[in-house]
C-alpha cells in the first residue's frame, strides 16, 4: 500500500521541483530542498541510482552556494 502512495506522489514532487527551478532558480534554498526531496522519495521507491543523482546534484549545488564549510552541514 505505501508503495503505491509513493508512486502516486511522485509526480506531484516532480512538478514543484520543475516549478521552483524555473520561478527561484537552481541554487535557491528552496530549490535545493526540493531536489533533496525528490532523492529521498526515490529512495523510498527503492530507486536507489535515480535517488543518488538527485543527492549528488544538492551537495554540488550546495558547496557551490554555501562554501565548503556552512552551518547546515
């Protein structure tokens, strides 16, 4: 049952990821959440390549934003 939950929101995850990139801009903070978002969804689908691009595109985007060193780290 909750696999099929998380399969039904996924295109909800999806649409506020597109959305936030195009209204904030990749690197907003916001952004940034939803793309961590997306990865922990696609994890919890089991879809565990797809998850760690999400993951790897955050932290990019993150060190680029925030430094190596920042307080949420």
């Amino acid at each position: 049952m909750q696999q099929g939950k998380l399969v039904e929101a996924e295109p909800y995850y999806r649409e506020m990821l597109e959305k936030r990139r195009r209204v904030l801009g990749e690197e907003n903070p916001a952004t940034l959440s939803a793309i961590n978002d997306m990865a922990v969804l696609l994890r919890s689908q089991g879809r565990l390549e797809e998850a760690i691009q999400f993951l790897r595109e955050a932290v990019e985007k993150r060190r680029r934003v925030h430094g190596e060193v920042h307080h949420s780290r």
